[in-house]
C-alpha cells in the first residue's frame, strides 16, 4: 500500500514494489564529510521517520556512510520496517579512517558489505543492493556484477541495482543479469547521465538520481543557492530545491529523485515537490539551464 501523501508525484515499481517516485538519501545524517556521527542524532532520527511518514518508500544508504552511521540510525528510527519500504543500499565502496573513499569492489569485499549491511540495518535481505561501480578500480565489471548476483542467489540481497555507470556498462548488464535500477549523479545542473536516463526509461527502470539538488559529497546544493532560479521561484511560488525535483518528476517517467537532508523542515519543502505541476514554459525555461551534459 502506498502511503497518501506523496501519491501526487505518482508511483514506480521498484524491485517488484510499488513505491512513490520521490525518495530519500540518508547521505546528509551523518558527521561532516560524510564521517563520524551527525551533529544531531535526534533530528536525523526525525528526518527518518517524518520521511516514512509522509510516505517515502524508497531510501538509499550506504554502510560506508559513517561509516555505519547512516545505517544505524536508520535501524533505530525506523526498524521494525513498514512492509512497504524499500531499502536500498551500495556495495563497492568504503572508507579510510581520513574520511577518502576508496573502491571495494573485489567479490568477498561486496559479499563483506552485503554482510555489513544486513548486521547494521537488522533485516534478513536487503531488497536491493546497488553496484557502486568506481572507475580505474583494478577489478573486472563483469566479475562484480557476477559475484552481485551471486549475494541474489544466496539471499543477502533482493536485486541487483547499478550505480555510476556509463550506457556502455548499463547494456552489458541488461545482457547478463535483470537490473532493478540505475542510480548516477543527475539533476537539473548535470544532466551528464540523460544518455543513461533515457536508456532506462526504455528499459522501464527506475533511475535514482543522486546528487539530485546538485550537491557534492563535501558541499551543499548547488541547486540551492542558484540565483538563477529566483524568477521562476517568483513566478511559481516554488522554491529552488522544489523547481529542481519538480523539474526532474516532469523529465521522466524512470527518474525516481532520492534527495538528502539533515533536517526535518527541508525534508517537508522537498518532498512538497510531488504536488507541483510545472507548466511547460517553465519546464522549458528550466531545461536551459545544466552546467554539465
Ligand atoms: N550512488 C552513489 O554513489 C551516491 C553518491 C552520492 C549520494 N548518493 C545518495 O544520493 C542522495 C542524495 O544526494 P546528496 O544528499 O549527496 O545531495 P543532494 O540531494 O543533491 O543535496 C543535499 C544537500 O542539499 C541540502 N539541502 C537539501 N534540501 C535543501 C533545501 N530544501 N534547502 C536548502 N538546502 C537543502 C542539504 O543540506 P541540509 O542537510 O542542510 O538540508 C545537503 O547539503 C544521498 O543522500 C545518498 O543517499 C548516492
């Protein structure tokens, strides 16, 4: 059952479970640097719940947030789960104590994640894990998709989702193995994905688009504080961050935004996106604007 408050944006399938097309990325609940625990636990642990509450489905996270950190708190927020909610993790990834993120793509070390995964957020599967693919790793795709599908067959996770990957790589995955979503960096200033975007929507797979306000992983949104956008705000009543999401519900079908935030009043202007409806000037206006792609 689909939870009401959201339902304006309209519904996905993802992994086999129908799910609002506005998520949450829990990137933002940790310490600075995504390192360390947040400044406040309590209102991040907010931020969980009101999300559920106004009926996000879908949640990405990642052990390597923290690490732990992100997946902890979702744990103590949220667990035991709505039967509905999607949680969505990565595996490919990981941390030195300096906060660097490095690959960790090689088959016990994606098996390890899955491991790591299913300890911190307390569930017996993960319904979809993506392959956080990080270029130059000295590993071979196909190896890590196998030994993805591989954690399918044994159980530890529900699909398999890909993560920062070119078309090239999206089609020799299709080739091989069912694919449950795409998740690359995309949004209203970086549209560098939109080949892979398109792709997908061919293909009727959700795209999670992170960094979907333009953010970086050390900085704020981009989105946020672009000037810019301060006529069309006017002219709609809506803010950046909402023209921005908005904007991205309107692009595709397949787009499915996970925007992060460590606070519970910008979690409630964002996901007040799903009950705007950009009239095609503005749609047009908006389209002008990427930085990149
Ligand atoms: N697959 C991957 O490799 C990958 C990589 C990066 C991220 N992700 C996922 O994608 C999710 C989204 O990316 P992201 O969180 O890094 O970037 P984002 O959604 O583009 O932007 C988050 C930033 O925007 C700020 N923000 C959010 N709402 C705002 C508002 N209404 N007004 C002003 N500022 C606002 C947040 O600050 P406040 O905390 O102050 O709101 C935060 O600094 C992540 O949380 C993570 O789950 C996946």
């Amino acid at each position: 059952m689909v939870a009401m408050a959201l339902d304006a944006a309209g519904t996905t399938t993802l992994a086999g479970h129908e799910v609002p097309r506005l998520g949450y990325g829990t990137m933002r609940l940790t310490g600075p640097h995504v390192y360390g625990p947040p400044a406040d636990p309590d209102e991040a642990r907010r931020v969980l719940r009101r999300a559920v509450e106004l009926g996000v489905r879908a949640i990405d996270t990642a052990w390597y947030y923290g690490p732990d950190v992100a997946n902890e708190l979702v744990a103590e927020a949220l667990h035991p789960y709505p039967e509905d909610l999607v949680l969505v993790t990565k595996l490919g990834g990981a941390r030195r104590p300096d906060a660097s993120w490095i690959a960790a793509l090689r088959p016990e070390e994606l098996r390890a994640g899955a491991e790591r995964d299913l300890r911190l957020l307390k569930v017996e599967q993960v319904p979809v894990a993506h392959l956080r693919w990080m270029p130059g790793a000295p590993v071979d795709f196909t190896e890590t998709l196998d030994a993805m599908t591989a954690l399918v067959d044994d159980g530890l996770i529900g699909a398999v989702g890909l993560s920062n990957v070119d078309a090239g790589q999206l089609e020799l995955a299709l080739g091989r193995t069912p694919v449950a979503c795409v998740s690359n960096a995309y949004g209203l200033l970086d549209r560098t994905s939109e080949d892979v975007v398109q792709r997908c929507a061919a293909a009727g797979i959700p795209f999670l688009p992170f960094f979907p306000l333009g953010a970086t992983p050390g900085g704020a949104s981009a989105v946020a504080t672009d000037e810019r956008l301060d006529d069309l705000t006017a002219r709609t009543g809506a803010t950046r961050t909402q023209l921005a999401l908005a904007w991205l519900l309107q692009h595709s079908p397949a787009l499915l935004p996970i925007p992060g935030t460590s606070s519970v009043a910008h979690l409630e202007e964002n996901l007040a996106a799903a009950d705007l409806r950009l009239d095609a000037d503005v749609v047009a206006e908006l389209d002008a604007l990427a930085t990149a792609g």
